[in-house]
C-alpha cells in the first residue's frame, strides 16, 4: 500500500473509531440510560432538559477551545498530537461512565460532558488534516468514505451492544442496567484500538514547520484569532456559510442527541427506539459513500441544500407521528441524509479555506457547530419545559397532567425546523467559492 493510501486509511479509520462513542453513547444509550437509571423517578420533562443543559454545557466548552487550539495546532505543528490527545481523553471519560452509580445524574452529566468535549476536540484537528490527505479531486469523496465508515464502525458495535441490552443473560450479566454499562466500556476499547491506525498511518505535520514552544504558540494563537477572524468576514462565501452552517447543523446535532428521548417522552418502547437507531446505522454507511460521489460530481452545495430539504420534512412529520412504524420510516430517512450533510459540509468548507491554516478555520467550524449545539438542545429542553409548565396548572385534571409531557415534547422538536430554514436561506447567498 503505497503512503498516500495508508494516510487516506488511517484517517478515515478514525471515523471508524470515534464514530461509537457518537453511536451508543450520544444517540443510543446514553439518553437512554440518563433518563431510566441516573435519572430514575424523575419527570421526563425535567430528565430531558437536564440532558439537553449537559449537552450545552459541553458545546459551550467546546466552543470556546475549538478556535484557539486550532490556532495552536496551526503555529506549532501539531494537529495530529492534539487529534491523539483529545481522541485518548474521550475513550478515557467513555469508560468512567462504567462507574457512575444509579442516580448519580450529576456524575453522569459530568462524565457524559468531559467525554464530548474530547470528542468534538479531537474532531477539530481530525477535520483539519483532511486537506492533507486528499488533494481537491478526491476531497469530497475521501469526506465522505471518512462518514460512511464511521457509520459502519459505530453500527457494528452498536449492534453488539443491542444484543448485550436485549439478552444480557446470554452474555453472563445481570440484567440490563449492567448491559450499557459494559456497552459505554466496549466504546472505550474501540475508540483506543481503532485510533492506533491514525498514530500510525496519518503522517506527522510537515516536518519542515517551525515548531515554536507550547506556550509560545498558545500566545501566538490567541493573537492570531482576531486576525483570523478579520479574515474570516472579508472572506465573504466563507463567512456566509459559516453563519448558514450555525443554523443547519444545529438542527442536525439536535435530532442526532435528543431523538431517543424524544421517542421516549411520546410513549415509545425502548426497543423500538434502539431498533431505529440501528437502521440508521447500516442504512447511512452506503448513503454517506452515495453522496460522497454525488458532492464530487454534482456541487456539495446542491447535496446541502437537498439534505437541509428532507431534514425539513423529518422533523415535520416526527413532531406528528403516533406508530413506531413511522419512526422506523423516518430512521431509513435520517439515515440516507445525514452523512451526506455532513461529510458535504466538511468537504465544501474545506475548499473554501486556506489550506496552510487548515485547523485554524475548522477550528471555527467545529466551534460554529457547538455553539449552535448550545442553542439547540437548549432550545429543545426550555420548550418542553415551558409548554408542560403551561398545560399543567394547579387545576388540571388528571388527564390534562398525563397528557401534557407528550404534547410539550412534541411541540419543542417542532422547533427545531426553524433552524434549517434560517440555515437554508443564508446558504442561498454564498455564490461562489474562494479559497485564501
């Protein structure tokens, strides 16, 4: 295998890697478990926007480090050491969950949080070395593979850890609660073993960069971020579809975090939900590649635009739906777009931008992301609250209480479709690209 390949394998291997703890932990067990062991006894509603403010509180974090590490990364050559180190501090924090005891949801929210920042941290600096592997032929679909198998990767031991949830006895455990337990560990393991390949494989930053001292280039980098951002809005396609990414994507990493609870505020079963979230999985690995070659034929642009399109209709139809059958038909639907999304939105910012200052810029991508994941979750969260408040006065019958939680969880993802029309036509305005 010539090094070009072992580079472009090593990097998307680590889509492979981190993709489980996106898997079981954000989407599929985590929210589930806060919800029914750390927050046993609790109002759904309150459950909910405790997950959503855990959610926000990791975002704001990350939206704070995100633009300066990138810039330290940019200065000191080091966009590989800090992916290694902010992966490794993930895996660690996904495997603490292991110890966190019924009801300790504060413990749980703190761990869950830590591990996310690792999470999206190393994701800024694992963006940022995408134009080093893939030259502007194969940019889009490299993107792409980089989702495609992430999906796979996650969908594999997700599906492991189903079997663990659904049978534990078969598997010599006690009982359910001990299942996730073991599936937030076996996500540890995989995230480690997998990130092997990215050490391996992934070259160092050139060789020729200066390499100033850490401290250095920490004070360096936060002098440059003004410039940079300077920057960044005389660039105008590039701050356009900044602003436009805000809005998107927070809709995106919303229905990505908050829709097993969703499905459980509504009354569905918890197996009907993990059922779901499987068809995502294997249904997104082939249409994350499809629409990697699709964004390098057509326009990732256009791929944006029809994805931001079918997300408007999902959540439509989410907000309305009773039967399990239509969460199901609306999993295959995530499922075909959400990798294209994603991957389109990483490749199209990724020509957009100077190459030499790679991790600089998508550190305010990855920070654009969580902030809007600040707004999101807690837009979602502070809707269920508000509306269940309004519908459960002091004289509400006991019908009126029983139903309120249900009426306010689907009123607050109805929400969410504002943010991917906003997000929508500020992507109208971005007419052309222009790289620095």
């Amino acid at each position: 295998m010539s090094e070009q390949r072992k580079a472009v394998w090593g990097w998307v291997l680590y889509d492979w890697a981190n993709s489980a703890f996106a898997t079981t932990v954000i989407a599929g067990f985590f929210p589930l478990f806060f919800a029914n062991y750390w927050n046993r006894d609790v109002d759904p509603s309150l459950a909910t926007a405790r997950l959503g403010l855990a959610n926000s509180g990791a975002g704001l974090l990350v939206a704070l480090l995100a633009p300066v590490l990138g810039a330290v990364a940019d200065r000191a050559c080091c966009r590989k050491k800090l992916l290694i180190f902010f992966a490794y501090l993930g895996a660690l924090m996904t495997g603490a969950l292991f110890l966190v005891e019924q009801g300790q949801w504060a413990w749980a929210a703190l761990v869950y949080a830590a591990g996310n920042v690792g999470f999206a941290l190393a994701n800024v600096f694992y963006d940022a070395l995408l134009p080093a592997v893939a030259d502007d032929k194969k940019i889009d679909f490299v993107s792409g593979l980089g989702y495609g198998l992430g999906y796979l990767g996650g969908g594999v031991l997700f599906a492991f850890n189903v079997a663990l949830f659904l049978s534990p006895q078969s598997f010599g455990l006690a009982d359910k609660a001990e299942a996730v337990r073991y599936a937030f560990l076996s996500v540890s393991v995989w995230w480690g073993a997998f990130t092997l390949a990215t050490v391996l494989w992934v070259p160092d930053d050139d060789p020729g960069c200066e390499r100033p001292r850490f401290a250095q280039s920490v004070v360096a980098g936060m002098r440059q971020l003004g410039d940079t951002f300077n920057r960044i809005r005389s660039l105008r396609p590039v701050f356009l579809f900044l602003l436009a990414y805000w809005f998107y994507i927070d809709g995106v990493d919303t229905v990505i975090r908050m829709a097993l609870n969703y499905g459980l505020s509504i009354g569905f079963k918890d197996d009907d939900l993990i059922a779901a979230l499987l068809i995502v999985q294997f249904v997104g690995f082939p249409a994350a590649l499809a629409f990697g070659f699709l964004a390098q034929r057509w326009h990732p642009r256009g791929v944006i635009f029809v994805t931001i399109g079918a997300y408007v209709f999902i959540t439509v139809w989410g907000a309305f739906m009773t039967r399990k059958e239509e969460f199901y038909a609306l999993a295959v639907m995530i499922a075909l777009v959400q990798g294209g999304i994603q991957a389109s939105s990483r490749s199209y910012f990724a020509r957009l931008i100077p190459g030499e200052q790679s991790a600089e810029f998508f550190g305010f991508y990855n920070m654009i992301g969580k902030f809007s994941v600040i707004i999101g979750p807690a837009l979602v969260g502070g809707v269920a609250l508000v509306v269940n408040f309004a519908l459960q006065p002091d004289a509400a019958t006991p019908e009126q209480a029983a139903d309120a939680s249900p009426l306010a969880a689907r009123l607050s993802i109805a929400s969410v479709v504002i943010l991917f029309v906003v997000g929508a036509a500020i992507l109208r305005l971005v007419k052309e690209e222009e790289p620095g």
